[in-house]
C-alpha cells in the first residue's frame, strides 16, 4: 500500500526556512505550498525529516508537523490547484 508524509512548519527565520526546503527537497519532497510539502515514503522518510528539520529550527519559536497517511486518505483529498505526485492537476468537490 502507498503511503505519503506530509511535512508542515512554521519557520520565523529566512534563512533557516530558506535551508528547511532545500533539505525536504533533497530528500524527494515536493512543495506543494510555501511552508507544506509532501513525498511517497513511509515512516524511515518521515522520521528522516522529522530529525533533518529539528536540527534547522528555533524549537522556542519554530514547529513541524509530520505525518504519515495512507494513500487512500491522500487520493480522497479535496484539492484545487495541487500538482500530484504523476503531474495532473486535480480539482474534487464534495
């Protein structure tokens, strides 16, 4: 079964913010919004940029949000605008 990590943070400082995406990046994410990305991969990866991006923040003024979801749950997302992991833009409405 297919399972995405979805990384999340809220990063006060530029530059820190700046090398938070470059890491997610070199570890296959894909920015789907400014501070939001995701990537296929399971709970290696996802601990992976758990620890990557714990070594970049302020932990007194910083937060990350990391989770692993079933690709089920990714494929029922109700989205506008997202680029899919295969490149079609997908739009659903309830």
């Amino acid at each position: 079964m297919t399972t995405y990590i979805i990384v999340a943070y809220d990063i006060s400082d530029n530059g820190k913010r700046f090398e938070a995406a470059e890491r997610l990046k070199g570890l296959g994410f894909m920015r789907i919004q400014r501070s939001l990305y995701i990537a296929r991969g399971g709970s290696a990866l996802a601990k992976d940029a758990y620890r990557a991006l714990l070594r970049i923040i302020d932990r007194s003024t910083d937060s990350v949000f990391v989770a692993v979801i079933p690709g089920e749950s990714f494929e029922k997302a109700l989205t506008y605008g997202l680029q899919s992991s295969v490149g079609e833009e997908r739009s659903r409405i309830l």
